[in-house]
C-alpha cells in the first residue's frame, strides 16, 4: 500500500488513541517495546547479534579485515558502518545500491559509535603507517515494524561487545592472521541511542511504523554509558519546539540506561 495513503488511513486512528492517552499498540508513551538480544548468531564473524524490537527485526554482523591505516591517523585502525534494507523486510524497501535511508541509518550509528569512543581504535593498529584492522559492521534489516535507528544501535554494540580480534603478525611487511588466537575487542563505552516521534505535542518513545508514518518529526539520541549526550539526530521535515527539545532529550537520556540494562542482561 502506498505510504500516503496509508499516513491518511491510519492517522486519524493514531491521533485519537494518542489524545486519549494510549498509543495504538497499548503502550505508555515513554515505554519500549519488548526487546530480545541473541549474541553470536553468525558463526563466521568475528562477532554478531540478533535484535528484536517489538516486530522490528534485524541481524548485525561485525567483520575484521586488514587493511590500510588513514594517512591522518596512521597509529588508529579504521570503523566502516553498512546498512542492508533487504526488500523482503518491507514493501517500501527496494534493491539496488543504498538510498537515503539506509545511508542515514549507518551513518547515525556509525556517529553514535565514534563519538561515544566506544571502540579503542589505537588497539586495532597492527604497523603504525602500514597495516591495521578494519572493523566493518554490517546491518541486515529482516522485518520493519518501525524505529530502525535504535534496533540497529542495540545489534551493532551488541555484536562490537563481543567481537574477538585474531591475532596479527608482521612478517616481511606481510600480515599473518592467526585466526584460532583471539582477543577480546577493546570497548570503552555502550552506547545507546533514543528514537523520539513528535505528533503534535506529545512525545512518544520508540515509535512503530505506524507512529513513523504520521510522526511529524523524528530525534534520535545517542547516550554514553556516563550519561552523556555524543551524538542528535533529526529526522523528517517537521520542527521541534525549544521545549519540546529539552523534555525529548532527558526522556532520552533517562530511558538510554533502561536499555542498556536490558541489553546488557542478556549478553
């Protein structure tokens, strides 16, 4: 069905539950949806997860590959962040290179990973210059049932938490990976990111597709493990008031630790 006229079905029947005091699937407005966190799914990765977000689900695969250090941090190895919208997962979701959407939601976790420091990046230096590990982290989207920012953010420093580096050697200016010596990646942080929707005044946490697709506008909000904010993402075309700014991110910042601990027990 096409999203617009969906938006126009489906709006009346969101606002009214909202002004009630309810969403449409029952929820408070600052409450989750159930979520579900299986580690070490791939059995070919260097670490993995599965995430379920209500009906959202998704699969994260993180890979380590040597390569290249960047001329301008020669000591550092390097973080690449992809996001895969399979078609199967949504009808809105078409084949092909990445579009806009899925750039945004690599993009937004790759932010949140980066800025929060969560990976020790001078760990995963092999030759200073010459050789080092390259961490890809690669987002597979199975069902879409909305609020793909935060699902992806949980998979992604879920399989980082217990990704294992091999073991590396210069020899001769070559690289011998010793794949059966592991360690643990170097982690700083957890960090967790808040997707907030915007309908009119009211604020909703962790909004489903349908809230999604009548959402006037979107924050999402990254937290550090301290409590601090590292990285604000707005989304859709529509404003937030000064307010409305503040409240979104303290109700971001106290519901990031909610999740952490949930995440974190199932690890």
């Amino acid at each position: 069905m096409d999203l617009d006229l969906l938006s126009r079905i489906k709006r009346h029947e969101v606002l009214a539950a909202i002004k009630a005091g309810e969403r449409i699937d029952g929820r408070d407005f600052e409450e989750f949806r159930p979520i579900e966190v299986r580690a070490g799914v791939i059995s070919k990765a260097n670490g993995s997860a599965l995430v379920r977000l209500g009906n959202t689900q998704l699969v994260v695969g993180v890979k380590l590959e040597v390569g290249r250090p960047y001329p301008d941090s020669p000591n550092e190895g390097a973080l690449a962040v992809n996001a895969e919208l399979v078609p199967l997962a949504d009808p809105s979701f078409e084949p092909g290179p990445p579009d806009e959407n899925a750039i945004e939601l690599s993009r937004v976790v790759d932010r949140g990973i980066r800025e929060s420091e969560m990976i020790d990046l001078e760990e995963l230096c092999i030759k200073e210059g010459e050789h080092c590990w390259v961490t890809f982290v690669d987002i597979h989207i199975l069902d879409h049932d909305g609020n793909l920012f935060d699902a992806s953010m949980i998979g992604s420093v879920s399989a980082l938490s217990i990704t294992e580096v091999p073991k590396a050697k210069v020899m001769d200016d070559e690289v011998k990976v010793i794949e059966e010596n592991t360690e643990p990646l170097a982690i700083n942080d957890f960090p967790i990111s808040v997707t907030i929707a915007r309908v009119g005044e009211y604020l909703l946490v962790d909004p489903c597709l349908e809230e999604e697709i009548i959402m006037d506008t979107r924050l999402t909000v990254t937290v550090t493990e301290s409590g601090e904010v590292c990285a604000v993402q707005k989304g859709e075309f529509g404003d937030l008031p000064e307010h409305l700014l503040e409240d979104a991110i303290d109700l971001a910042t106290k519901k990031a630790e909610e999740v952490r601990r949930t995440v974190k027990a199932q690890l």
